[in-house]
C-alpha cells in the first residue's frame, strides 16, 4: 500500500528537525533549498500482519525505513486522518544521534495522511 502524508518532526522542546511543509522550515530555520517540500510517499507491505512492521519512506528514487514509532502511528491511521504520535526514544533513534536529534530523545510526529493508493 501506498501513502501519501505530511508531518513535522519535533523533539519535545518544540524544537523542528523536519517537516515536508516548507513555511514551517522556514519559520523553524530548517530549510533547505534542495529539498523538496511535498507530500512524502510511504509504502507499507500488505502482507504485514501488525500493521506497521514493512515501512519504507520513498524520496525521490531511494527508499528508507522509517522509525518503529513513526511506522506504528501510520500503521494506525485513515486517509484524511491528522493525528500525533509521541514517544519515547526506543522507538525512535535509542542511543544514536541522528543529524539534529540527540541519542535517547523521545519524538513527536504531527502527522496528516492526505492519499492512499
């Protein structure tokens, strides 16, 4: 399956790390522009018993995983559906830093699915 979505990526503080909407990278002092600011495209194996386990973030033409966290809430959501996920940092990056996120930093994810294929 195929999703489309929007978040923002922010560390409990408020403090932004990424976002695909442009004007909250600006106001955030993230923006880069290299990066493309649309919608990003997930794909999620219907095969996946759980929900959330075969999650993969495409950009451009390279695939990533996503985060276990930032794949449950997916895994939970609707077309049309804005939610937040906030946890801790096993399930995000644990104990390695990752570009602006310290080791052991608990996340929060607002996240908006706007397409599903």
């Amino acid at each position: 399956v195929e999703l489309n979505i929007n978040y923002t990526g922010s560390l409990l503080n408020g403090k932004v790390f990424d976002t695909t909407d442009e004007k909250i990278a600006k106001d955030h002092g993230i923006y880069s522009a290299s990066k493309s600011y649309e919608p990003m495209v997930i794909n999620i194996s219907e095969n996946n018993d759980n929900g959330y386990n075969d999650v993969s973030m495409s950009s451009g033409s390279s695939n990533s995983d996503v985060i276990e966290g930032f794949a449950r809430a997916l895994g939970k959501m609707k077309k049309g559906e804005k939610g937040i996920a906030i946890f801790y940092s096993n399930m995000g990056y644990k104990d390695q830093a990752s570009s602006n996120i310290p080791a052991f930093s608990p996340l929060r994810f607002d996240l908006e699915m706007i397409g599903l294929k």
